[in-house]
C-alpha cells in the first residue's frame, strides 16, 4: 500500500525545502520503494494543463477556483487508483486541498465551493497519510520575503498587499486538517523542520 505524506503551508515557510531534503532521503533509504513528489494543483500531465488554465487565463475567483479544483481533482484520482493504492510508493505531495482554501477563498464561511473542497479533504484522510503544516507568523513571513534573492518574476503572493497575506496565513490558522503535524518556523530552524519531518515519516513507513 502507498503511502501518502502532505506538505501544507504558505509560501517562505521553508515547506518546498523540506519535500526536496526528504525526497532525496528517502530515495537514499529506500531503494526497493518509488519516492515520489507531486504538486498540487497539477501533479499530473491533464493537472498541469488546468494548473495553466488557472494561472493564465482564469479571471475571476469562480473560474481560478474552478479550474484548481479540476486540477486537484486529477491529483486525487491518480492518488486514488489502483495502480498507487496497490503499490509500495512514497509520495510526497506538496499541497493539497487546504492552501486552495486558505488562498482562493476570502474567508472560510460556508458556501457551496468550500463545502466540495472540504468533502474532498475528508475523502482524501481516508488514505494512509500524514498532513506537515509549515507554519510562520506574518512579520516573519515580511521579513523573508524582503531577504528572498529570487531572481525570476514574483508571484501573485508576493505582489499581494499585506492585508491580504494576512488573510491567508489567518486561514490556514482556521483549517481543520485530520493527522497533522503543526511545524512552526519561526521557533525551529529550518535543518531541525527537515530532521522532525523525515523521522515522522520514516515512522509511519516501517509500520506498513
């Protein structure tokens, strides 16, 4: 049986650094397994496609969160098949439904697109998973966007008004995730988020 490990958290939370230092870990470890890596939204070929669709020429908050979802949608089937569920892979997904909630939505009140997303959280912690919420405060999270030496252009959260990067890191702090592991980056450094992580994953993996 696969065996699912997510990574959740806005962005400069050290999360992404973490799924790459695991990965090349575990392939060290575990060598009769498949350790895979899968972005959400996108992950796979038709993901990726919608993923573009979302970012380039959805316009409204309706369309983009629309189109995510599909993309999420083709994630959950692939993580769903017979081919993973009968298999001995680690996958290692970084994000999943929660950040689009935490930062497609404005809020976290109930209406129908929340309510599928939220469905579709529930169905996924059916499967053998562990949930890492990397976690940072947002005068932390100013501070690292500031020292970041990203060369390419910015993305949308970067170029977000502080208000509204509030917003987002307030609605992760409302998400209600089963099986997770809250990893706050402003108390631990970065090497010990990454050591935390891999020996709770470890494990969950020798207890298969």
């Amino acid at each position: 049986m696969a065996h699912i490990f997510i990574f959740e958290g806005p962005d400069y939370t050290g999360k992404s650094s973490c799924v790459k230092y695991c990965e090349e870990e575990l392939k060290k470890n575990y060598k009769d397994r498949d350790v895979k890596v899968i972005r959400s939204p996108g992950g796979t070929p038709i993901g990726e496609k919608i993923r573009d669709i979302a970012r380039v020429e959805a316009k409204g908050t309706i369309e983009q969160v629309g189109a995510y979802l599909a993309s999420l949608l083709s994630v959950y089937e692939y993580l769903t098949s017979e081919e993973v569920v009968n298999s001995k892979d680690i996958i290692l997904l970084d994000r999943w439904v929660y950040s689009l909630l935490a930062y497609q939505l404005k809020d976290l009140k109930e209406n129908q697109i929340s309510r599928s997303l939220i469905k579709l959280a529930e169905d996924m912690s059916k499967i053998p998973s562990q949930v890492f919420l990397f976690d940072v405060s947002f005068e932390q999270l100013m501070e690292r966007i500031k020292a970041s030496d990203k060369t390419e252009e910015k993305d949308r959260f970067e170029n977000s008004q502080e208000e509204e990067k509030k917003r987002i890191l307030r609605n992760y702090t409302l998400l209600k995730i089963p099986q997770f592991m809250r990893l706050d980056t402003n108390r631990l450094d970065l090497n010990l988020c990454k050591t935390l992580t891999l020996t709770e994953i470890i494990k969950k993996v020798e207890n298969l």
